[in-house]
C-alpha cells in the first residue's frame, strides 16, 4: 500500500462504523464503490508499464463520478503525479492539479487534504519524500520544467487555501517555494518573496513578545534569507540577518533550521578568519542537524575539522560525545586522518591524504577555498620545527623539504620573522636564512661597548679627581699639577 493510501485511510478511519444493517441503495452504492476502488487500484497497477493506459483508466474513474467524492481525489491526484513526474507534462499536471484543489473544500477531510497538497509541492518542487529512486525522478523532472509553470502550482494553491480561509497552510506553502527558488537560485523571486513572508509575520503579529509561533516562523525565513546572503556572498547582509537571529527569544525552531542558521554563521566566521567562533558555530550546527537527522550532518562535521585545524587547536574535535560516533564514517575517515597527519606537523602527509581523498575533501568548494590557509599553517609548523637546530640554513633546502618553489619559503618565513615567532634575516644575496640576526647581534656589541666606554670613563675621572685632591693638600708646586720631583 502507498504512502498516499495510507495517509486517506488514516484521516478517514475515524468515521468507520460497525453493526448497522444497509439498505438496498446502501448496497448498491457499496458495490458501486467497490467497482471505482478496483479500477482505481487497476490504473494504480499498470502506471510505470503503461502509462498512458493508467491515465486514461484515471481519468475515466474522476468522469464517472456523479458527485466529487474521494475516489475522484485519489485519482486526481495519481494523474497529477503521473504527468508530471513520468509523462513529463506539467501543463497538463498543472490542469489536473487544479481541479484537483477544488475537491479539498467538501469531498475529503481537511487533513488528507492538506497532506496531500503537502505532497504534490514536493514532488514538484524538489523531489518530494517517496523514496530515493522516485526523489532522484522527480529533482529531474522539476528541473526540466519552466519556472513559470512551477510558481504557477503555488499560486494556484494559496488561491485555493486563501479562498478556504486556510492561513497556516498558506504560509506553509509560501516557505516551500521560498525554499524552491532558494534551491533553483532564482534569488531576485526569493528576495521578493522573503519580503511578503516578513510581512505576513508582522500583519500577523499579535504584539505578545512571548508569541512562540512568530518567533519559530521568523526564524524559519531568517533561514532562508542568511542561505540567499551567503550564496549570494553579501556578508554584510548575512551579518545582519545572523545577528538578528541571536534575538529571537521566544521560538521552538524545529533543530534543522537552527541547524542551518549556525551553518552560515560559522561560515560567515570563516570568511573572517575568526577560526574559533567558526568552529563554535560548526559544532552547534553539527548538533542540531544530528538532532533532526539531517544528513548535512556530515558535511558540517568536516567543517567543524577544518575550522579547528586553522585555529591550530589540540583538541581533537572527535573526542566529544556528539561527533565520537562519526569518527570512522566514510565520508570522514579522510579528515580523521588529516587531523592526524596535522597534529604530527606531517605536512606530506597531510599533501597525500588531500590528493588520495578529492571526492570527499577537495570536491566540496567550501573547504577546497580553505585548503590554502590550513597547509599555509601546517608548513608553517613545518618551518618551525624543521629551523630550530640551525643557525644558518639554504632556502633552497628549505624548499626541497617543504616540496614547495623558493619564492612561497621566503614568503612563509618573512612572515614568521614579521610575527615575532622566529629571530633572524633573510640574506636574498645568498639565498640564506640566518637565525639569530645580525642585525641583532651588532646591537648588543653597541651596548657592551658602550657600557665599556662608559665604565672607562668612570675609572678615569677617579683617579683624576684622586690626583687633584693630593696635589692641593702639598705645599709646593702649581695648584692642579703633580710635582714628580
């Protein structure tokens, strides 16, 4: 039985009843009913072999109906899906959607109703939630299809929905196509329609600071807009939004959505090369897509790795509770081992485990944009290290240890001299690295001999002023002369 099934029997096995005897009109109906449901199931059985002859037999169940009933419902909505998704014929899905929407106001329970409009947008929009096989069929289905065609499924569905006095649903609807040109980056609709979901939130404002429902619908578009800013890279912007969602008190966001709001924030962090407000925003994010299942998860933990890498932290972010399980994850092996090989100061370890794993590491833009900062840090380390016995060393050497040209050395090593972390000159004439500076070395002979001179000078105005007292205590001679004689 399919999901759609299961849902209609959910929503109307409550009017089930038992123990009453029928009439012979009762009867006939009944059988009548059980011939719509046979050829209902019969269309239902021939669809992926057939279908074109499970439309028509679709089509022939919605013509027989005397009145709209929810066998005619079922059956639109079949052919709804049908069209779009394996016919590929989304204007002629979009007709059926729409007669379709007219049976929601009296011919089925307002429940089944909404879930299966909830249903239809998805497989519209991105895919819907049937299963992988039929996900993958419907993404493509959706991408091929004109936006126009698609912004016209929800405009006529919040038509409906507004017609039957159904705000929540309605603005339900709006997010998920907010979400669709988010996915699709048709950001100038976005923006416009982020505008009209702020503007719903504040006509329906009920001036309470402790509503908890606007606070969990504003940070829902929050969401939405800190994603367009961060696509978009308007940093700015997206600071703004960040900051505006630290602000939100009252709300009971669903752990998805917070996920992706500390997801942005951590890579707005990135982008300012603030590494430790980065990995705390990661880690918070990581939490919340573990929470709500998300499978983000994954990608979010190589960041938390990244992030903790440049702030050349000894944590090993695996060792927390949260993130242990993940540790030999496929999908994370590869950054388990380069934190290894990054904690060691492996740097060719480190250059191999990058090469060998590029469908998990290199292909992800995000880190690949990182990738330069963190071997920068890691040879860096290296440097360090590898200098410390040395008093005098060859860039050149240097280079051929680092596996890197002679140019990138000098730089990396002005820059450590610049910060303080090594003392010595880098003599461009002789392609050498000096440690302990010349420059440094020639200040402290000044000193010494200047303490020296000075030193000199004090002896020397001593015994003057000794030999000028002896001489004025004498009687002969010329006062401020030593008489030899």
């Amino acid at each position: 039985m399919e999901d759609d099934d299961m849902e209609y029997l959910e929503a109307a096995g409550s009017d089930e009843d038992y123990g009453f005897e029928y009439s012979d009109e009762e009867v006939g109906d009944a059988a009548a009913g059980a011939d719509v449901e046979n050829m209902y199931y019969t269309a239902k059985s021939i669809k992926e072999d057939d279908p074109e002859g499970a439309l028509k037999a679709l089509q022939a169940i919605v013509g027989a109906e005397v009145e709209k009933g929810d066998w005619g419902f079922k059956a639109l909505k079949q052919q709804t899906k049908l069209l779009f998704l394996v016919l590929r014929r989304p204007h002629e899905a979009l007709q059926t959607y729409t007669k379709l929407l007219t049976y929601t106001k009296s011919a089925v329970t307002r429940n089944y109703s909404e879930k299966s409009i909830n249903g239809i947008l998805d497989y519209v929009g991105d895919g819907g939630k049937k299963g992988k096989g039929r996900k993958v069929a419907a993404a493509a289905a959706a991408s091929e299809v004109d936006v126009n065609v698609l912004q016209k499924f929800y405009e006529v569905t919040k038509a409906s929905l507004e017609d039957a006095k159904n705000d929540r649903l309605s603005l339900k609807t709006n997010l998920k196509l907010a979400k669709l040109w988010l996915d699709r980056k048709e950001y100038s609709r976005l923006g416009d329609l982020i505008r009209e979901l702020h503007q719903s939130v504040e006509d329906g404002a009920s001036g309470d600071p402790t509503d908890q429902s606007r606070g969990t619908l504003l940070l829902e578009i929050y969401a939405l807009e800190i994603q367009m800013y961060n696509e978009t890279r308007n940093f700015k912007k997206l600071k703004e939004i960040y900051n505006a969602t630290l602000e939100v008190r009252s709300a009971i966001p669903h752990p998805r959505i917070m996920g992706v709001i500390r997801e942005c924030g951590g890579k707005m962090w990135m982008g300012e090369k603030q590494w430790a407000r980065a990995s705390t925003d990661f880690f918070e994010s990581f939490r919340n897509y573990d929470e709500s299942g998300s499978p983000q998860r994954i990608q979010v933990l190589k960041y938390l790795v990244l992030a903790n890498m440049l702030m050349a932290s000894d944590i090993n972010p695996f060792d927390s509770q949260e993130t242990k399980p993940y540790k030999n994850d496929p999908q994370i092996t590869a950054m388990t081992d380069l934190v290894g090989a990054y904690q060691r100061r492996e740097v060719h370890e480190a250059e191999k485990i990058l090469r060998d794993n590029k469908s998990t590491i290199m292909d992800d833009p995000f880190i690949r944009f990182y990738i330069g900062d963190l071997l920068r840090s890691l040879r860096t380390q290296y440097l360090i290290d590898l200098i410390k016995p040395y008093t005098r060393l060859e860039i050149s050497f240097l280079a051929r240890q680092l596996n890197v040209d002679k140019v990138e050395v000098e730089d990396l090593l002005i820059g450590l001299i610049l910060e303080g972390k090594v003392k010595g000159r880098i003599d461009q004439v002789g392609a050498r690295l000096e440690l302990g500076s010349n420059r440094t070395l020639d200040k402290r002979r000044y000193v010494a001999l200047e303490k020296w001179t000075e030193g000199l000078e004090n002896v020397h105005a001593n015994i003057v002023g000794k030999l000028a007292g002896t001489s004025g205590s004498r009687g002969g001679g010329e006062p401020g002369f030593v008489d030899f004689a």
